[in-house]
C-alpha cells in the first residue's frame, strides 16, 4: 500500500497560511527571510529528518514541495539534506492555489495501483516516531473493509509531545490532541485523485470515519515563533518543561532525536 508523507518546505502558495500577506512579494520575503529560513532548515535537518530516515518500515515517499523561487543556497541545502534518503522527492512549483498546488504534487509521486493510498503531512518542525509508518501501514490493513465503503478514511495516532526547540535544547509537554497534522493519515480510496491537503486536519472528522489510537508516543509537534499558527495575536502558548535525562533517551530511542544535535544546531542559528 502506497505511503506518502508530504512536507510543504517555505512554498509560497496562494492560501494555506492563516495569516496571510498583502502581496505574494511580501510573502516570499517572509518565508525566505535569512533568520527564519536558517531556523527552519535547523528543526527539518535535527527534528523532522532523523526520524523518517530511520524508519522501521522504509517503504514511503517524502514529497518535499518548494518554491521555483527558493534561493540557490536553500536549495542546495535541502538537497544536502535528504542526499542519503533514497525515499525523499523534491518538486518545485510557481505560486499556485494551495490546495490545488499540493494535489497535483501528490498526485506526481502516486501509482495509481489499484490499491488504497496513505498520505499524511508534516510541517518542517514536526516529527513522527521511527515505528510510524510501520503501524499506520497495519492499521490501514485492518480497516480495508471500512475503507472500501468510504470515499477516505482517517487513521489517527494522538499522542505524543508539543516541543520547542532552542539553543538549550527542546522544552516538552504530552500531547493528546485528536488529529494533530503529523501522525493523522487519510487512506483514499485507490482512483481517488484528492490529497490529504485537501482536507483541514481539524475538520476530518466532519467529512470521514476515522480511527485514533493512542497509548503510544508517535508525534512531536514543534513550537516556534515561526508557527504559522503563532501569528496571530492571544495565542496561548503551553507550558513547556526541558527534557531531563530520561526524557532525552526517550526521544533517543523513540523518535532517532538528539536533543543536543538540536541544541546544538540552535546555538548556530542565534549565537550568543
């Protein structure tokens, strides 16, 4: 069964942001903003990265959706990164519709096989748990009856950790929150041509059945000051408590995540 992680990298599409700018120039030089893009790369290269390389079940694809407008050097550190990950695909767009952009992303690295398709997504601060794809793939053969009575059907893993990371390190809290964006997965149908984007991940479950499971820690969330969704004014931030030593082998063993590679990569970003 196909597995497809999707990953929108800095693109500058028209919507999929909740603030939005006054033209797409503003846009771009937010998102490509020297202090912004080098903590951006810092979290994708020590959060996002290092557990998808390394995990259990290899058998995915990593879409990486860019601007035609990133920056050579941006570029070229991107494909730096993901040089030794045989699963990650680059693709370069204009500025386009959002959800219309992400469709027909997808869409180039589907098979179109006859058989269901999984997709999820992930902002570049996020991180799944080495198991990830291994136990959505699971549950995905267990509802194939359900999911060939329904158009798409969610499959959920909710529990994890909200993290912030900085020159210290990350600071955490448990998280439980039902269809946070990087452990949700939609499982469409095998002709289906929609996206997992093409859904907000809060509303899925006004649109579909969907399935959560939970007692494992399989997502990290990350929090920054670049969130998209931090932006607006009256954000609430959530308590936050550095790892301690236990909780660094956690994450360790849990999620391939060093929180001093993390650390250490944060203070490059903001030297003292």
């Amino acid at each position: 069964m196909q597995t497809i992680g999707i990953c929108r990298f800095s693109y500058p599409g028209e919507g999929g942001f909740q603030v939005e700018h006054g033209s797409l120039q503003e846009r771009m030089d937010y998102l490509y903003a020297p202090a912004r893009m080098a903590e951006r790369f810092a979290t994708f290269e020590t959060m996002m990265l290092p557990p998808l390389k390394a995990q259990t079940d290899g058998d995915f694809t990593l879409l990486i959706v860019v601007g035609e407008s990133l920056p050579p050097e941006h570029r070229d550190r991107l494909e730096a990164a993901v040089a030794d990950m045989p699963q990650a695909v680059i693709r370069a767009y204009p500025p386009g519709p959002h959800r219309k952009v992400m469709q027909e992303a997808i869409n180039t690295v589907r098979r179109f096989d006859g058989e269901p398709c999984l997709q999820f997504r992930m902002d570049d601060d996020d991180a799944v748990a080495r198991t990830y794809v291994e136990r959505l793939r699971a549950a995905a053969s267990d509802v194939l009856p359900l999911a060939a009575r329904h158009r798409h059907v969610a499959i959920d893993f909710n529990q994890g950790f909200i993290a912030r990371p900085s020159a210290q390190g990350l600071a955490v809290t448990p998280t439980t929150v039902p269809y946070t964006t990087a452990a949700l997965a939609l499982m469409f149908q095998p002709d289906l041509r929609l996206s997992v984007m093409n859904f907000a991940h809060a509303k899925v479950a006004q649109k579909m059945p969907t399935l959560t499971f939970s007692g494992e820690d399989m997502l990290i969330r990350g929090h920054n000051d670049h969130n998209d969704s931090r932006q607006k004014p009256g954000v609430r931030a959530p308590r936050l408590t550095p790892l301690d030593p236990a909780g660094k082998a956690h994450f360790e063993r849990t999620f391939a995540i060093d929180a001093d590679a993390v650390a250490t990569a944060f203070r490059a970003v903001s030297p003292p």
